[in-house]
C-alpha cells in the first residue's frame, strides 16, 4: 500500500485508515492554531450594534481609482474562483479580489451528487430521499429550496470542473470507501477527490481565469458594498496593499465568497453555541476568514441566519494535533469520571457534539496492547502510528500503566468505576452485541490484555458554515426576504444551507455547497439564470 504522510495524502477514509491498522492507522495533520482569546465557554453582553459600524466609513478623496467590471468576486476560495471562471465563460467582465497574497484552498472532499464519477463507480443515490435527509439532520432549520439547488445541481457543476482539469492532468475520482453507517446516519458517498487535492485543483482554476484574461487581484480585500438606500448593489470599495483604496463598479453584480469569520473572535462567540467554542485547536492554515463579507452584507440590509450558527467541529485532537487514531476508529471512550458516554462509532463532528458538553470538555479514549493488531494491519502505518503515540505519552497528552489500577490512578478516576466501565464493555464486545450505546459488534475493540493507554482527547474546529440570508438563485436577501438586487453569496459567506450541526456522512458536502453556489451565483449575475 503506498506510503502516506501529512504532506502528502490524498485524503483518508473512515475504513481505509481502519483497515491500514487493522482498526485504525493514520497520519495526523498538523495545521496553525488560533484560540479563542479568553474562557470559551463566556458570551459577553454587548450593546445594539450599528450595522453601520461594521465596516469602514471612507472619505470619497480616499479612492484613488475607479474601475468598472460586469462581476466582482470577493474572495478566491473555491467558491470564489468557481465563481470566477464561470463568470468569464458567461462572457461578464470580472475582477476577483482576495484579501490574501494566493488563493485559498484546503481540504480533498468535493461533495457532489449523482455526477459522472458517481455513474462511473456504479453509485447512485435517490434525489428526493437525500434532501429529506438533509431537513431531518437540520431539524428543518434550513431552506429546502438550498438543499434541492445543491442536489440538483453539483453533480453538473463537479463535472464542468472535470471537463476543464482532466486535460490537465487533475483526475476525478470518488471518495474513499467507507462504512455503510456512522453511528445511526447512513453514509453517502457524495465526496469526490482530485489528483493533488482542492490545492492543485486551485491552482489550475486560476491558469485558466488568468488565459481566459480574468483580473485577479492579491492582497486586495473588499471593505465595503456600494448601494444607497434600498436600491441595488452597484459595486465595492477595496483597500489595495498599499493602504490606498480603489472604487470597483459592478454593472451586474458582487459575489460575496469571502469565507466565514472562524477567525474573528467575537463573531465566533456573537453567533456561535456556547459548547461549540470548547475547542483545543483550529485546523485551517487560513487566518483571513473574519467575517468581512457577513459584515459588509449586514451593513447594507443583509439578512443573517440566527445563531446558533454551524461551526464544523470534530472530536480527535491530542496535544493540539489531529490524531486520526481517535477520530476515526469506533473504540472505547470515558469521560473524566471513567464512564462511557456516546456511541463510538459516530462520526467525529456528532462526537465532537458529545465531548463539548462532558465535565471538564475531554474524553478518554482506552486501548490495551494490541489496538494494532489485526488481518489487514500494515505494519508501515501502525509503526508511524505507535511512534505518534508514544510522542503523546511523553507529553503526557496519553497515558500508558500495566494495569488498569495504575492507569486509573493516572486518569485521576475511581479505579472501580474505571474497570466496571471496562468489563461492562468487554462484555457486550465478547457477544458483539452493544446494548448500551448500539455500536456496532463488529467494531468493537476488547480492553484486555496490558499495558494499557488513555489518550485525552478534545475537540478541534474547522470553519464556520453559516451567513447570509440567500434565495435559490443565490441572491442575498433582506429581513423581509427580499431580494438585495445587484448582491449575491457563496461558500460559508452564504447562509441557510446548515443546521446548528454539519450533516458529516454527506461527504464534502460543505466543499460540494461552495463549488456548486459559487458557480450558480455568476451564470444568475452575468445571465439572470443559474
């Protein structure tokens, strides 16, 4: 099986990081970190704002240039680049500004339904049965009308993608298999994966805007939206590196791609659930992603969804590193006391759910000796994975005893508590039957045989996924649900799509929206139809 490192990896599957230790063996990713300043947990109290005031007020001899433009794109995420290029093909004249020196781009799973990589793999999923599940999971918090426009329209808007990257060498190829369920959620195979992963894809994206003559401008972020009084979005003002600023005017419209505000503090306690922010580290490299397109749409009229908003969190950080380990195998956890709490075998955003309101916000994950071992163990990933493991014991994020006594003593819990939990679950493992928490027989891990290990394990965020208020064709509403002409939203700048929870087991679908909406915001800009 082919070597894997956190530089390098192609994206690993549920079963396929299982399979590579017989239960579980993979590289953790390293990425920045960002803590919320302050005790997570805390709201403050805070005064009406003015919407007003959430943008800069800039003095009209300030600009230095006016430009005109049939579209303007804020932001060069893969919503925003797909909003680019499709702009340009619909034959608008479009400028793209990114507040960053390069585009942004992260992650491998790109959710689609029924596209041509689907069809080609013999996968194919009911439409009318996958937006009911969706509403379900939202608990009909969200816009069906969203839902129906990303199912009905991703598999064409990853195969547009397909038709342009395949020339070049980027192949499309259907996400890893997986277990049929996680926990009690069916999985959906919808993610699809690229040679190279959204980073290559990226930068292929943009050779082609930039042959296609597209104006991309770095380091360039849009400040504020030009409209007066209830008329239409007529353009923006960007501030350029220099400090000076420039007047964009858009004939057809502003897209709004800028990512979410997982990097602003006090929108991410303004908006977000309390436990979500209990949080031991941020995975995005990005540290641009402060709300700026949220803020300029409020400061116009926008609508925002209600809090609490969706902030896509899992359960698998160790020493503030991502341990697949413990994210993604279905074994035993305790909370602070010794206890078991939750189904394992949940998918570790619903796990991360479970953890955040524990005593204390940590789990433990317990293992004996041969967690490693099984018919399909590859030895290469399970000695890359004992040495992360006994890295963590050294910083004292794992612990590790010869007996479960002396481990217990170690936890800081009852020792009696600790081995019933263990017996409790050796039990229902033997008969493979869970009638505690309805795991899966089959994926449960005996803890018998010393030394034994109890991996602390918290919770890491990714990005939040919730904005603007949109209608179908992607155009930013106001309070009263009316369309903002001239103004549209994509990507996690873009509201209504998510509940207070990311639906996981529809795979990329958080990546699937961005493409998908992106790409509908510029054909209805340019064209007046998606």
């Amino acid at each position: 099986m082919k070597k894997t490192d956190s530089s390098s990896k192609q994206g690993v599957s549920r079963r396929t990081f299982i399979k590579r230790t017989a239960a579980g063996v993979g590289a953790a990713t390293v990425m920045s970190q960002g803590l919320l300043a302050g005790h997570p947990g805390q709201t403050e109290a805070r005064a009406e704002e003015n919407p007003q005031d959430l943008v800069p007020q800039i003095p009209v001899g300030q600009i230095r240039e006016t430009l005109s433009a049939d579209i303007v794109v804020v932001g060069l995420g893969i919503s925003g680049i797909c909003a680019t290029l499709s702009a340009i093909e619909a034959g608008a004249k479009t400028i793209a500004l990114e507040k960053g020196a390069t585009a942004n781009a992260r992650g491998f799973d790109d959710g689609c339904v029924n596209s041509s990589v689907h069809k080609e793999a013999g996968v194919h999923y009911d439409r009318d049965q996958l937006i009911a599940e969706l509403m379900v999971q939202a608990n009909y918090r969200v816009d069906q009308r969203l839902l129906t426009a990303w199912v009905d329209h991703s598999g064409e808007a990853i195969d547009w993608l397909r038709a342009r990257l395949e020339p070049k060498g980027v192949k499309a190829s259907l996400g890893g298999s997986e277990s049929a369920t996680e926990g009690p959620y069916k999985v959906y195979r919808t993610a699809v994966n690229w040679t190279g992963q959204n980073a290559r894809l990226m930068a292929e994206l943009e050779k082609i805007i930039r042959e296609k003559g597209g104006d991309i401008r770095f380091e360039t972020p849009a400040v504020k939206l030009l409209r007066e009084g209830s008329g239409p979005v007529t353009g923006v003002i960007a501030r350029q590196k220099d400090g000076s600023y420039i007047r964009i005017n858009a004939k057809k419209g502003v897209i709004l791609s800028s990512g979410g505000y997982d990097n602003s503090p006090e929108m991410m306690k303004k908006y977000l659930r309390p436990s979500d922010l209990r949080i031991e580290r941020f995975n995005s490299k990005n540290t641009l992603c402060t709300g700026d397109g949220h803020n300029m749409g409020l400061a116009i009229g926008a609508a925002m969804d209600e809090p609490p908003h969706c902030l896509i969190t899992g359960n698998g950080a160790v020493a503030k590193d991502e341990f697949y380990l413990v994210m993604f195998t279905p074994w035993l956890r305790v909370d602070a006391l010794g206890r078991r709490y939750v189904n394992e075998d949940s998918d570790y955003c619903r796990a991360a759910n479970a953890n955040a309101i524990l005593p204390r916000f940590f789990s433990w994950t317990i293992l004996d000796s041969r967690w490693s071992e099984g018919p399909e163990a590859d030895s290469q990933y399970t000695n890359y994975v004992k040495r992360q493991l006994e890295g963590y014991v050294g910083k004292g994020a794992a612990l590790t005893a010869a007996t479960l006594d002396e481990l217990a003593k170690k936890m800081e819990v009852d020792p009696v508590v600790l081995k019933a939990t263990v017996t409790r679950y050796n039990e229902l493992a033997k008969n493979k039957k869970d009638l505690d928490f309805g795991v899966d027989g089959e994926k449960m891990k005996a803890v018998e045989k010393g030394p034994f290990f109890a991996i602390q394990v918290r919770n890491f965020a990714l990005v939040s996924v919730s904005g603007l208020r949109i209608n179908e064709s992607m155009q930013v509403l106001d309070a009263d649900g009316r369309v903002i002409s001239g103004l549209y939203a994509s990507g996690n700048t873009s509201g209504g799509f998510f509940g207070d929870t990311y639906p996981r087991n529809v795979h990329g679908i958080s990546h699937g929206r961005a493409i998908t909406f992106g790409r509908l915001a510029a054909r209805h800009a340019a064209t007046g139809k998606i």
